[in-house]
C-alpha cells in the first residue's frame, strides 16, 4: 500500500483532534502478519472518555465524535469500488478486527473500548450491493467504515487558502487545488465540462459551428 494513503488517513484523524500511532513502520512481504501488524493506524482523542457506537456503518467526521480511540485499516485501492467480491479475494482485510489484533492495539491506547474503522475507496455503486457489503463488514466486527471520498472532501473543506501548509503535503496539494479553482464549493474536480447538447435546427438554436467550437477555441461564457 503506498504511503501516501496513510498520509491522507493521519493528516484526517490529527483534523479531528486526535492523537495518530502508526504502530508498523515496515512492510510484511512473504508471511502472515502478527495481530500487532494487522492495524496500520490507531488513534486517539485526549480530553473524552466519551464512547457512544453510531448507528450508521458509514462514519464521517459526526461520527467520530462520539468515539475518543479507534483501530483503523487502510485499503488505498482508487480505481476499483470495495465489494463483497474484493473480501472473498482478500479475508486478510478483516483480521484487524479480530480479537487479537484488539488486544495488541490496547496495549497501546489502554484499556476501553475502541472503534475499529476500515477507510477504504468506494462503496458499490448499487444499493444492493452496498448493503450487502456494509453487512458483511459489520459481521465481522467492522464498527465503522470510512471512505476516501467522505475523507477528502472534508479535509478540502477545512483547508485555508490563504494559509501556507509547508508540514503537510496532502493538505498543501488540496490548499493548491482549491486557490486554483480546480475544486468547486461542490468538491468536484470541473477538469472536463459537461458536453453541451446540440440545439435544434428547428427551435432556432445556434448552427453546428456555434454549438460545438474547435478544440483549441475555448467555449462561449
């Protein structure tokens, strides 16, 4: 998993106000990870006790004021959907949250519960599929699930443009992003335009040449 994916995980949990351990500094090529390995992040929130579980299994930044620790997995695949499929393929994803790699987590953050988050892409686009799935993680004790989508758009928000974020790259890029209009109030990326619908000849629309302008012509405003 690169590390820049971790990177965007940290830099989200330390906007939250939480403290963020990242508990393996190296990569576990050839053999099972021991339940200490099984987590790549843990965090915690100094000043609250509070533990209240959401009842939505897709958390954002409302969710995660109810909890003050969390054990968190990061799966950094952007271009595929995270499906059922992908479980079946990969039951390793899962082990963070199984009772040994809790146990070994406590022994960092302390005694208490802790909400054990997947941060993963996107959900399926179905909501069939996206049920299904968010099922299938509950019964395996995912309490919360965090996708990238959800993270950025709440770290673009927060960012300040006018402010010069020279100890983080992740937040630089967006601050980068957003000074150039490349993210709308919206967060979407306007990179393509949406392709204009050609006027009727009959309705007195504007001729071909007009409707759809050469390539190196930029569009009418």
């Amino acid at each position: 998993m690169s590390s820049i994916n971790e990177q965007m995980v940290r830099e989200y949990f330390e906007m939250l106000g939480y403290l963020v351990l990242q508990p393996c500094k190296y990569v576990v090529p050839g053999r099972s990870k021991t339940p200490e390995e099984e987590v790549d992040i843990l965090a915690y929130r100094p000043g609250s006790d509070e533990y209240r579980m959401p009842n939505r299994l897709v958390w954002s930044a409302r969710e995660f004021r109810l909890v003050n620790k969390a054990l968190i997995r990061v799966c950094g695949w952007h271009t595929e959907r995270f499906s059922v499929a992908r479980l079946l393929q990969s039951p390793e994803i899962l082990r963070f949250a199984k009772e040994e790699s809790v146990r070994a987590a406590s022994r960092l953050l302390g005694p208490g519960p802790a909400a054990k988050i997947l941060c993963l892409p996107q959900l399926p686009a179905s909501e069939a599929l996206k049920g299904k799935t968010l099922e299938t993680l509950r019964a395996h004790g995912v309490d919360g699930v965090l996708p990238f989508p959800v993270m950025v758009r709440e770290m673009a928000r927060r960012v300040n443009v006018q402010r010069n974020y020279e100890k983080s790259d992740v937040l630089q890029i967006l601050r980068i992003l957003k000074a150039y209009g490349f993210l709308t109030p919206d967060l979407q990326l306007p990179l393509f335009g949406r392709r204009a619908r050609r006027p009727s000849a009959a309705r007195g629309g504007p001729t071909d040449a007009a409707a759809n302008p050469r390539p190196d012509e930029p569009p009418e405003t």
